[in-house]
C-alpha cells in the first residue's frame, strides 16, 4: 500500500531539490588551490600571541630604526665616555670619577637626543611618514635606543670607574657613581628633547651645549660660589624631584611632537619649502 | 555521522592538523558531494558554490587543529561551510532591478520559469529559492546536506525545536507555492 499523501508527495519532491546537482571539483585541483593560497597568504593560526606578537612588532622597529643612526653618533658616544674613564683611570688631576662622570655623562646622553628627533626634511622622512607607525611611537622607539645605549655606556664606565679608581683618592661606589650622573642626564636629557620637538635637534643640540655649561661653570670662578651657583649645583643632583621633573617634560616632549613648531611648521623645516603643508 | 565513518574523520581532520595535504583530499572526496550541493543551493551558481568550497577547505586546513570533537566531524564541517557562505555572500550585490520593461510582446521564458531554470531548473527549487534565508537554510541543511535535524541545531546554532519549526514553515510555504504553480498552470 503506498502513501499517496499531500506530505509524503511533498518529501519527494525536496528529495528531489537534493538531486540534480552539479559534481564536485576534482579533489586534486581543490587541494592544490587550497594548498597555494594557503601558502600565499601565510598561516595566520600560527601567529603568536597578541602579547608575544607586539613584543615582535616593537623588536623589529627598534632594529629597523637601529640601521637609520649614524654610526658616527654613537661612536663619538663611546670615545667621549672612554675618554671619561681613561682620564680618571691615569689620575691627571682633574677630579674624581664621580665628577668626571657627572660634567660628560649627561651632555652625551642629551646630544644624542637632540639627534632623536626625526623633522621632515630628512632624506627618509617621507618614506617613513607613509608608514601605519605614529610619529610618537617611533620617537619613542629612538628614544629608547639613544637613551639605552648611552645609559648602558655610563653604567659601564661606572663599572670600570668602581672598579679600577677604588684605591684612587676619587673611589667611590658604583652606586654613589650612578647617582652622581643619573639625575642630570635625567634633566639634561628632558631638556634636550623637549627644545628638539619645538625648534629641530640643532637648536636642542645648542641649548643643552648653553644649560650644561651654566652647570659647569658652577664649580668654578665663573658663578663663584654664591646663591646662583648653589641653586645650579642644587638642581643638577639626583633627587625624586629632578627625576619626577624629567618625567613630566619627557611626557610633554612626547606629546607635543608632530605638531607644528611655534612658526607654524615643522622643527627644522625652515629652509627650502616648496609646498607647506 | 556516528560510528566507524566518524571515526575515520576524527583521524583525518587529526592529520590535516599536522600539516597531512593527503588527509586534506581525503577528507574532502569523503564530504564534497554533499558540501558541494549545500553551498550550491545556497549560492545558486557553480562558480561561487566553488569559490566558497575553497575557501571553506582553506578554513578546514589552517583550523583542523581547534577541532576538539564536540560536535560530529560532518558537523563540524558544515558549521564551517555556511560561515563562509555568509562571509562571500553578504558582500554580494543584490541583482540590479529592473528599469523600463519593454512594453512588447515577449516569445521568451517568463519571470515564472526563468526563476525556475535559475533555481536549478525545478519548480521546488524555485519554490525553495523563493524562501527567506533562515528557512532556506534549514531546507539546504535537512535535504541536501542529509543532516539530523540535531546536528542542523548545532551548525546553525539554534534548539531542535527551531529547526523543526522552521522546517514546518519552510514546508508549508514550499508547497503553497508549488500549488500556487499548479493553479497558475
């Protein structure tokens, strides 16, 4: 006895929607296909993780903005600071380690980074300008490399210093070394980047040159030994408070670079405009 | 599809994941038919049902590894064929409309049979095409894909009763427009 009703007939006829259709490609074709775009378009699932994947991401452009410095920049770093260590080590006369490393360590430190500051009219700028980075990440990424190299030089220097002056009249440790230099390569440094956000790495080169030698001169005839020279020597120690003011003008510094300088341009951009933008 | 069939795609799907191209084939020979018709239906042309076939293998071959058995290997499978469908799908235009019929005599197929001959050449595939996509879905799903109606919940992610609701209403309007076909005719 067969089924003649209104559903069965209607199962039968969506059984036949499922018949009538097209073959399949053929199985090697497809997987080869897959195979190609799949090795075209990399494998996505073997990505690392997002926390691995920025670590990644920040490593390749600090090595990507290694290769754009000068090597002259930081071997001119390295034999100042040699310098440093080798005239304390023969014991000329010109003061303890302590010293020596506080007057070279920060001027080196703030000429590097007045050189940090990227402004338009570098060779590279505009390729660099296409790129997804912001401006503010890679002068980060500078920063870092500048401020970590010449971190790492004085940190060596003190090393040696603690090391080979430790019978010397200027002994000292390598902590009180550290903080003999830390605060003012701190400020100086500050200093240095803020001016290069707003007038371009000469004139941050320039003004840290001028602020370094007002400090300078404080222990000598020139300030004498009065209020002002007290008040120089006083703010260029190592103290939470020139730490903390470093800080805020290295944030400021950050955050203000990329916008147009006090003429309405770019820092640096002042000759051979064409079209402003 | 449980039992020794399931079996056997656990162990391919196993050997896709280690980077086994082989396992890859076999694993499609053993489902294109079936995938093939669903995205055909869907698509409602061979070249885009091909082009989401790839894309789906392509899925299967980066993803074998996030395959954790909960659901079936056929299942799993499909859940991922109508992502992408609805991923190459969506960004297809809508067919452009229609703009100063001539006002003329025609000797050719009318509206009826040129969605009949799009749909596939029948009327219930016409009838089917005419549906809206959740029902269509579930029609694709039921009796081209050859699903349980339990493994149809799980692709599309909705309780067995919402399948089977929606393939009452996907029945009842099939077939009042296959009356409707009959009476016209």
């Amino acid at each position: 006895m067969t089924d003649d009703s209104p559903e069965r007939r209607l199962d039968e006829l969506l059984a036949g929607y499922a018949a009538d259709l097209p073959e399949p490609p053929d199985a090697d074709r497809l997987v080869r296909a897959v195979l190609t775009r799949s090795a075209l378009a990399g494998l996505p699932d073997e990505r690392p993780a997002p926390g691995r994947r920025h670590l990644r991401y920040l490593a390749a452009l600090l090595v990507a903005e290694a290769r754009l410095f000068r090597v002259a920049v930081p071997v001119a770093s390295a034999l100042v600071m040699a310098l440093g260590v080798v005239v304390v080590t023969l014991g000329t006369g010109t003061g303890t380690a302590a010293e020596v490393l506080t007057l070279i360590a920060p001027i080196v430190a703030a000429a590097g980074v007045a050189g940090a500051y990227r402004s338009r009219n570098e060779p590279f700028a505009e390729l660099v300008d296409t790129t997804p980075t912001s401006p503010r990440v890679l002068l980060l990424v500078r920063l870092t490399l500048v401020l970590g190299y010449d971190l790492a030089l004085a940190l060596a220097a003190s090393a040696v210093l603690a090391v080979t002056a430790a019978d010397g009249d200027g002994a000292a440790g390598l902590d009180v070394l550290v903080a003999s230099w830390l605060g003012p390569m701190a400020l100086l440094s500050a200093v240095s980047l803020l001016a290069a956000v707003r007038f371009g790495p000469d004139v941050a080169l320039g003004a840290a040159v001028a602020v370094w030698a007002v400090r300078v001169s404080a222990g000598t005839a020139v300030l004498g030994d009065g209020w002002l020279a007290r008040l120089v020597l006083e703010v260029w120690t190592t103290s939470p408070a020139v730490l903390a003011a470093s800080a805020v003008a290295g944030l400021l510094a950050v955050a203000v670079a990329g916008t147009p300088g006090p003429w309405g341009r770019e820092p640096g951009t002042g000759r051979g405009a064409t079209h402003p933008v | 599809m449980p039992g020794a069939g399931s079996d056997d795609d656990a162990v391919l799907l196993r050997a896709v994941a280690g980077g086994d191209a082989a396992a890859l084939s076999r694993l499609y020979e053993r489902h294109a038919g079936r995938l093939f018709g669903y995205l055909y239906r869907l698509a409602g042309d061979r070249m885009t049902a091909e082009e989401i076939l790839q894309d789906t293998m392509l899925a299967v071959w980066r993803s074998a590894g996030r395959y954790e058995g909960r659901s079936t290997v056929p299942t799993w499978l499909f859940g991922v064929a109508r992502r992408q469908a609805h991923n190459r799908l969506r960004t297809r235009p809508s067919p452009e409309p229609f703009h100063d019929p001539p006002d003329l005599a025609d000797a050719g197929p009318g509206p009826d049979e040129l969605a009949i001959a799009a749909a596939g050449g029948t009327p219930v595939a016409a009838a089917v095409d005419r549906l809206p996509e959740h029902h269509r879905d579930v029609v694709a799903l039921v009796f081209v894909a050859g699903l349980p109606l339990a493994d149809v919940a799980e692709v599309l992610g909705i309780p067995v009763g919402t399948v089977k609701s929606r393939l009452f209403h996907a029945r009842a309007a099939v077939a009042a427009e296959l009356v409707a076909q009959e009476v016209s005719e």
